[in-house]
C-alpha cells in the first residue's frame, strides 16, 4: 500500500551514467531522497522526491540543474564550481565583459586594456576585468572570439583598407613576408601586455604571441590571394558563358562557334578591326589577321560551310570590280569629250575622231568669236606678244601658219613680217587674234614633227622650245583678249585634245616618268585634261580586256578586277593620276582600297585550299573505311565504342561536331554588314566584361580582415596548441 513515508523508502535502481558504478546501495540512502550518483570527491548526486536534483559534497554542493546537469555528464565538481563562479562574475556585468572582450581584440594594444583600467580606477578595477575576461573566454570561447574579432575589425580594418593597396608589395612572397613581420610585431607587443605577473613571464608570452602572430600574419596574404583569385575564376567564368550566349544568340550560332569566334577576335586591336570593317561590304573576315587566319582553316575543310563563304568572296570581289570600273567611268570619262558612238568597240584613234567631229561646231562658234576681238598691244599682255615673243619666233612657224590658213580657208590677212638674216622675225604688221592662233598651231605642229618630235612633246630640247613658245603666246593671248581664253578653255585647239589622247594612253606606262607626266600635264586647257582622260581610261580597258581565264581561276570578272587595280597602285601611277585628278583622285583611291580589301582575302584564301582538302577527304575515307572494334575482335575497345557513342564522343561524331562549327564560323565571318556583327560582340563584352583585376577587392578586404583580426586569429591557434 503507498502511503505517505513512500517517498523516503529507499529506492533499488540506478542511474546510468558516469557515476553510476559509485551511486550508494539503498541501506545507505537517507529516507526522502534517493543517491542518483556519487563523486571521487565523496560528492552525492540526490533526487528530491520532489524530482529536483541537487549535489553535496564536503567542499561543494549546488542545486542549480545546469550545474547538476554537468555533473552528471562528467564533470568533476571542481569544474562545475569554477563555471558557476564564471558564470556569475559574467552575469553580474554582462555588457561589460562582452565590451571588454571586444576591446581586447585591438592589435596592439588591446592586451593591455585591464593595466590601463587599473592605472585609472586601481589594482581591484584591473582585476575585476582580468575576472571578467578569463571567465568569458572559459565559458564563452566562440562568443569572446567573435567580440575580438569584431573590435579588431572595427578599430583598424577601413584604415587598413584605405593603406593596404599602397603598402602592399608585388608578389605573393613579397605580401607574405609583409604580413609575417606585421604579424610578428604585433605578436610580440600583444603578447608582452597579455602577460600579469613580471618580466619572465610577459618575455615568454610576447615570444610565444610574436612566433604566432608571424606564422598568421605570413598566411593572411595566401589566403587572400587563393581567394581573390577563386573570385576572379568563378565571376570571369560566369561572364564569359553569359557573354557567350549573348553573341551565340544575337548571331544565331552555337556557343562553341561563339566563343572561338569571340576568342579569335579578342587577338586583334578593336579600332583597326572598326576601321576595317567600315566599307559596305567588310566581312569580319576583314578585321585583321586572325580573322583572316580562322577563315582560312574552316573553308579548307570540304563542306557547305566552305562553299558558302567562298561564293561570298568571290561574289564580293566581282562585285568590287564592277564598282571599282564604275568610278573609273565616272573619273576619267565624266566630261564628255567625244560624240556618242554606235560603234561597239574603241580605241585611240576613234577617240581622236570623235574629238574632231564632236568639238567643230561648238569650237567654230566661240573661236569666231573670240576673233572678232581687237589686241590691246598697248596692254602688258599685248607688248609681250610684240616685244618678248614675236622676236623669238621662227622662221618656218610663220610660214607654216600661213599655209594653215590658207589650207583652212581662213579669210584673215596673211601674216605680214620680214625676216632678218639672222632668222629674227619682224612683224611689219600686227597680227590679229586669228593669225596669233595659228602661229601657235604651228608652234604645236613643229613641235610634233622634225626636230620637234617627241612622245610627250618634251623628249627632244627643240620640242619643248616650241611647246614653250606656245604655251607662252597662249597665256598672253588669253590674258588680253579673255575671249581668245575661253575659246581654248571650252573648246581647246584640235591638235592638242589629240595629242592629250595619246599621252592618257601611255600616261601609266612604266617608261614615262612622273616628271615627264608633269610636264605633259602642265598648261593644258581642261578639254586637254579631259582628251587625256579618256584616253587614259580607254588604255585601261583595252589591258583589262586582254585578261584571260585559267583552269585554277575561272572567275574572269575578278581576274579583271585585280588587273584594273595592279596597274592603279603603284607609286609611280598614283602619283600620276594625283596630277591628272587632283581632288577627283580621292573618290577613285577608296574604290581602290575596296577593291584592295576584297581581292586581298580571295587571294588569301584560295592558297593550299587543295592540298588540305585533299588531306580531309583522304582522312574521311580512312575513317570510313576502318573496321570496327569487334570485328577487329577487341572486345574491351567495343565496351569502350559503345559508350564514346552514347556520350556522342566517337572520332566520327567528334568530326561531324567540328565540321559543324567550321561550317559556322565560315558563315559568320563572310556574312556582310560586318560592322552590326562586331558591335553585337562588343555589346556583349560591354554587358558582361572579362576583369583580369576582379578580385583585388575581395583580396584587400581579405588583407585587411586578415590583419585587424591578427589578435584573434593568432589567439585561436595559441588554445589550439596548448588547450586550457
């Protein structure tokens, strides 16, 4: 029956735990209470009927569970009375132990907070928070870290931060020793003040701190670095594959064709690839070198992607032939100098004829004018005809001016003039402006025949006497009867428009010098200029009209291209067409370097296009014709088969894939508008930029963390070594 001294009956079972085996026997149990466990110390763990556990020993007892709790865990008494005593200094100034521990994590100086608090509040003050500490760091070692660390990083990390970069050395060795002399000098400060008792002692514990500190402060800088550089990696990585997929996306390619696309071009400079990719129909292929060398390697492989970008370039060349054709129409044969022929085909001579035909009524109309007008001898102009060049005239000009006239009809007085001995000619009348002008055509007429003659009017020394006086008679003429100078200037005389054809013939062959094309040039009237024009580009197309097909290059219409443009640019003939064109030379000079730019890549990309084919196609057949792995009877390499074909990482799905992006990449880089191309790359490297110095950050922060929690870091590895 229970009854009410139940609870004081003595109770048989016992407790597990590690004090079970000294828990007393019931007939030494006291009623009302039962021995769960005893202590070595001769300490007992009773339960109350009341179910509360208290313990009582000789030196120590307590009823708080907790306590109670340890000891039933394993703790000796002695550990359960030091805890409860930490435990109560903690409790009695909970912030201020925290904020002492938060202190303490200064470097340098925070070791030496409890000896600065007793020199102002005294011996008992100093004590109390030397207590205070160690009953934090016993009870509460994660949370008196975590204080440290923080007050270090408080009081010395942003001005760490902002001195770091600047003090930091150039190598990770250099950094390292950097951080270990930091570390030391800390080390060795802290510990000295971490000291309590004398010399000896804070000696021991600043060299103990000071070896610390420098092995923490020599692994500071490896650990920011290894982490920066593990940011660097991961971030890059992560833009790249977005970059990727922009470029794959905005281009309708893969990302493997994408990012070797985006690789290739990372090789050339940026403004020379915009600056080459300006004219309409630039292809990235146009970029620079690497671009042109990645084209080359994908269309030597046979396949679509090949023939494509080879159609394209050789469409793009025929193309830039035709335009390149088409300004030569437009600058050389913009001012008309000859009457609209039926004729299929020309040549110089033609052209000369249809000079004759073409300018007789319009020359007609303004000569009759311009020789109804009288000669101001009186005027500078007019004494120089009478008084500078009529004196050096010869003879036979003067007679074959008169036969001219006479042989034209002319109705103009005979030029009247004596002749001296001597050769000298004396006009005994003035001539007019008609008989001026055929002086000067006998000048000009002297000049292409006898003594005179010349390819250029320039070769013998009499020649360029009589091109001399001419051009002279002309110029004076022209100054005093302004009539006179349009006439020659909007009809220009026959002989010369005829002798102009005939040097634009041979204007760019390589036995007339620039100097001699100069000569030929100067003085000519613009119908001249003209003449020579047309000529000039007449002789052009007869070159390009002799340029014949070959077996290895049937495109004609590009052989012709290239043609037009060797015989265009060198040196010597683009100097020539400057003094023929004059600012017209720049219109004709881009068409050029189109046609350069164009040419320039066909002619790159046909070289040992063969051979390599060959080669591919020789290694397809190979591939095609090789056995497979069990019919060779090689059953360890058919497991192997088998799964390269699941995993699709067979040699002929490993070609195929390679096949496909060369196929890829040999589109995009002929595709035209080239230009939206480049940008759509740029665009993406903007949006998700590759940074060789992301990270820095990451590792200066780290630096600094690093140093301010020094203290608590070397701290950590001290109880780690040498536990409490």
């Amino acid at each position: 029956m229970a009854g009410p001294w139940e609870d004081f009956q003595p109770q048989m079972a016992q407790e597990n735990g590690p004090w079970a085996d000294f828990a007393p026997t019931a007939q030494n149990q006291p009623p009302g209470r039962r021995a769960v466990a005893t202590t070595p110390d001769g300490g007992t763990i009773w339960e109350l009927s009341s179910g509360q556990r208290v313990f009582n020993s000789p030196n120590y007892s307590t009823s708080d569970p907790d306590q109670v709790a340890k000891l039933m865990e394993g703790a000796t008494p002695a550990d359960v009375s030091k805890s409860g005593w930490n435990e109560a200094i903690i409790d009695q100034n909970p912030v201020a132990a925290r904020a002492a521990k938060a202190v303490e994590g200064v470097p340098f100086v925070g070791t030496y907070a409890d000896e600065a608090v007793g020199a102002v509040y005294g011996d008992q003050a100093r004590d109390a928070w030397r207590a205070t500490s160690k009953a934090m760091d016993q009870e509460r070692p994660w949370q008196s870290a975590g204080l440290q660390l923080a007050g270090g990083i408080t009081a010395t990390a942003p001005a760490l931060m902002a001195a770091g970069p600047g003090i930091a050395a150039e190598s990770l060795g250099g950094n390292m020793l950097r951080g270990a002399g930091l570390g030391a000098v800390e080390g060795a400060v802290r510990g000295f003040g971490r000291g309590e008792n004398n010399a000896n002692e804070r000696f021991g514990t600043g060299i103990t701190d000071m070896v610390l500190g420098g092995a923490v402060g020599a692994a500071i800088p490896a650990v920011a670095q290894g982490a920066g550089a593990a940011y660097r990696g991961a971030r890059n990585a992560l833009a790249e594959y977005r970059g990727i997929g922009q470029v794959a996306d905005d281009l309708g390619i893969s990302r493997r064709a994408g990012r070797l696309l985006s690789d290739t071009l990372e090789m050339d400079d940026a403004a020379r690839m915009r600056n080459a990719l300006r004219r309409p129909d630039a292809m990235l292929a146009d970029a620079g070198p690497s671009t042109q060398g990645a084209l080359d390697a994908v269309i030597q492989s046979p396949g679509e992607g090949a023939r494509t970008a080879l159609g394209r370039i050789d469409d793009r060349a025929t193309a830039a032939g035709q335009r390149l054709s088409g300004q030569l129409d437009r600058s050389l044969t913009g001012s008309s100098v000859g009457a609209p022929s039926s004729r299929q085909f020309s040549d110089t001579a033609r052209l000369q004829g249809d000079i004759r035909s073409a300018t007789a009524p319009a020359r007609k109309a303004v000569y009759d004018a311009a020789y109804a007008q009288p000669i101001d001898y009186a005027s500078p102009q007019g004494a120089a005809l009478l008084d500078d060049i009529s004196p050096r005239l010869p003879a036979d000009a003067i007679s074959y001016a008169n036969k001219l006239m006479r042989m034209n009809g002319e109705k103009s007085k005979q030029i009247m003039a004596s002749i001296a001995d001597d050769g000298t000619v004396t006009f005994t009348n003035p001539p007019d402006v008609r008989q001026w002008d055929y002086i000067k055509q006998a000048l000009d007429g002297l000049a292409e025949s006898g003594d005179g003659a010349g390819a250029l009017g320039g070769q013998t020394r009499m020649g360029s006497a009589y091109q001399g006086l001419a051009r002279d008679i002309r110029r004076n003429l022209g100054q005093a009867v302004p009539e006179y100078d349009y006439a020659v200037n909007t009809a220009g005389d026959i002989i010369g428009q005829v002798k102009a054809i005939k040097t634009g013939e041979t204007l760019l062959a390589p036995g007339v010098t620039r100097a001699e094309a100069e000569a030929a040039l100067d003085g000519m009237s613009q119908a001249e200029r003209a003449a020579v024009k047309r000529g000039l580009r007449q002789s052009i197309d007869d070159a390009v009209a002799n340029v014949r097909a070959v077996a290895s290059d049937p495109n004609i219409d590009a052989r012709e291209a290239y043609k037009s443009y060797t015989m265009l640019t060198s040196r010597a003939s683009q100097d020539k067409m400057k003094l023929l064109l004059g600012k017209e030379w720049e219109p004709l000079k881009k068409a050029l370097d189109d046609t350069a730019q164009a040419l320039g890549l066909r002619a790159r990309v046909a070289t040992n296009s063969r051979t390599f084919g060959r080669q591919q196609f020789g290694q397809m057949l190979d591939d095609s014709l090789e056995p497979g792995a069990i019919a060779k009877g090689e059953p360890v390499k058919s497991a192997k088969t088998v799964w390269q074909s699941i995993t699709g990482s067979t040699p002929a799905q490993i070609q195929r894939a390679k096949g496909a992006v060369r196929n890829e990449l040999a589109d995009v880089l002929t595709r035209p508008n080239a230009l939206a191309a480049l940008n759509a790359l740029e665009a993406a490297r903007t949006a998700f930029p590759i940074l060789p110095g992301a990270g820095r950050g990451v590792t200066n922060a780290l630096n600094a963390l690093g140093a301010a929690s020094l203290p608590t870091s070397a701290g950590e590895l001290r109880n780690w070594l040498r536990p409490q």
